[in-house]
C-alpha cells in the first residue's frame, strides 16, 4: 500500500494529539482541573481511529459498496435524531451532538463518510442526475436546519465533486451548482448570525470586542507567532482569550507557536495527503474505488482548504474542525478511516499494474 499516504496520516494525527494538549490546557484546568483532559480522550480516539484505519486497509474497498446504502441511511436517521430537542445536545447556538453517556457523536462526520460512499455506488451503475442529487439535497438540508453551514459547505463539496466525476451532462451539473451558490447566498443573508459572520469577514478591524473578536483573536496569534513562533507551549491566545482554541482555531495556536514556517510546514504536509490521495483516485482499479477515492479526498482537502482559509481571513469563519488535528472523537475517527479506505484502494492500484 502507499506507505507514504499512511506515514502522512500517521504524522498529522501525532500533531493533533499534540496540538490539543498544548491548547486545551487552560480550559481543561478551568473546566475540570486536570490539564490533561482534552489531551487524554484525543489520545483515545486517535488510538480507536489508528485500529480502524489498519483494519480498512486490509478490507476490500468493495465490500464499502454493499455496505453504502445501510450507512447512508443510518447517517440520515442519525441526522433527524439529532435535531430532536430530547436527544440532540445543542451548544454554540446548533443541535449537532448526540450524547450517549460520556460518548459524543456527531452525525454530520457519519454522513460525509456515509453520502461520499452512495454516490459513489451510483456511480459505478448508470443513474439519472436525480438520483445523484436527491440524496446530496436530503444529507444538506438536514446539516442546515441543525444550523451548519460550514459543514453543509464540505457536503456540498463531496457530493459535486463526485457527481461531476461521474460524467453526467455538464448543463445539469453547471445549473445544481448556480442552485446551490444561490440557496446558500439566501441562508446567510437570511440568517443574523450567519450576516453577521461575513459582515465581520468584510470588516475586520469594526467591533473588536463584539463580531469581529473571534477574527481578531485569530490574527493576533498569528501576528504574535512572526516567523519561528513564540516557542512550543508558550502561546497566550490559548489561555482563554481565542474561543474554540482547540477545535475550530487550532491552526492559529499552532502558528502562534511555530510561526510562518511551522505553519506553512503544516499546510505542506496536508498538500502532500491532498496529492497522494488524488494520485490513488486517478490510478483507481475501477469506477467505484475512483470515485470514492475522489469524494474522501475533495472531504479532507476541501475540510483543510475552508478551516485554514478562515483562520488565514481568505474565507469568512466557518467553524468547521481541521481534520485530523482539532478535538473531536467522531471527526478523527472518520477521518482515519476514510485514510484506511484510500490505502486499501492504493494496495489494488499497485497489484493491478
């Protein structure tokens, strides 16, 4: 199998393990007094999602295919669940988290991995262009009432990556993408905290204190970090002045401390991941393991590209995590899996030749 893929996937999982236990420190100590605490459950998860990994990469990527509608089901079933008041745990203003005892999971990890796989199994059969949206259009919609634009955003990514790869008329697949730009122009504009978000991306130095903060504290720790970075574990933006330090604004305490070139070797390593990933897409043995390979891909790439793009001021904020870095159990182990998946696929590119 393609050993530097897993190297890769190896190596920005130890950063994130890392990264969370420098970030989440302060909070860990105020919260439940052992600074450790965030660090311990990465840890764990990082270990169950490894395990999981290895054991995807020794499966046949076709037995992902009998295994995709039961997926894509139960992400959908998870996703209404979620949105039950009883059931679903609603924090920052969304209803994203089912909690199961001390158990957290996040149904929009289940159905990017579960909706990647569907299409993917229309692909590899000749289907008419509903079909290929009407489950893209179901999995978003639900993602949206939670409310989740950033995630809706990557859902989105997935799925038109996938359904322009498998070749359907391109005036159908141009006028889906002008219906969805627009629905999602409609959401923002219609919605006050999402204004409010692209307001504080247009006007950052307007409202330090108010909508601009989050953005603000950002840039500091980055303006903080120069070049070499203030030193491993000497970051001041983490000590409760950025929100969300070790999930959504890990990039910009790792950049704080490592600076430009720590940063920028951290991007490398995720463009090396995006390239490799694409070259085992492109050598595919057929047309499912081709597509999947490219919607798993156009996940974590687009993930990377729209959580470094906020952190950076290129997009506004859109609180989506950085894959295999931020805290969260249900996205590090998703993530580690769709690895798994893409080097079995690579492990049949290098028997077919």
């Amino acid at each position: 199998m393609d050993r530097g893929l897993l190297f890769l996937t190896l190596i920005l999982t130890v950063i994130g393990v890392v990264a969370v236990a420098d970030a989440s420190a302060p909070q860990a100590v105020n919260v439940f007094g052992d600074k450790f605490y965030f660090a311990k459950q990465q840890l764990v998860w990082g270990l169950l999602g490894v395990v999981a990994l290895f054991i995807a990469s020794k499966i046949h990527y076709s037995l992902w295919q009998k295994l995709a509608i039961p997926i894509f089901i139960v992400g959908v079933v998870l996703l209404i669940v979620v949105l039950i008041p009883s059931v679903g745990t609603e924090a920052l203003g969304a209803r994203r988290w089912i909690f199961l005892g001390s158990i957290s999971i996040q149904p929009s990890e289940i159905i990017k991995f579960g909706l990647a796989l569907y299409l993917a199994k229309l692909s590899s059969k000749a289907r008419n262009f509903l079909a290929y949206f009407f489950p893209l259009v179901v999995a978003s919609g639900l993602i949206m009432l939670q409310p989740d634009l950033g995630t809706t955003i990557i859902v989105g990514a997935i799925g038109m990556t996938q359904i322009f790869l498998s070749g359907i008329n391109l005036f159908y697949f141009l006028g889906a993408a002008g219906l969805g730009t627009l629905a999602s122009l409609v959401l923002i504009v219609t919605s006050s905290y999402r204004r409010a978000r692209l307001l504080s991306f247009f006007e950052q130095t307007q409202d330090p204190l108010g909508r601009s903060y989050h953005i603000r504290q950002i840039l500091l720790a980055l303006g903080s970090g120069g070049l070499l970075g203030v030193g491993l574990g000497q970051s001041r933006q983490k000590f409760l002045f950025l929100p969300e330090a070790a999930t959504d604004s890990v990039f910009a305490i790792i950049a704080e401390e490592v600076g430009f070139l720590g940063g920028a070797l951290l991007i490398l390593l995720f463009a090396f991941w995006v390239y490799k990933g694409l070259k085992i897409a492109k050598a595919a043995p057929d047309k499912f393991s081709q597509i999947v390979a490219a919607g798993l891909v156009a996940w974590i790439g687009g993930q990377t590209f729209l959580n470094i793009g906020s952190m950076v001021a290129l997009v506004p904020l859109t609180g989506v995590p950085l894959p295999f870095i931020s805290y969260g159990g249900s996205a590090l182990v998703m993530v580690l899996l769709a690895s798994g998946i893409l080097l079995n696929i690579s492990r049949h590119v290098t028997n077919s030749r």
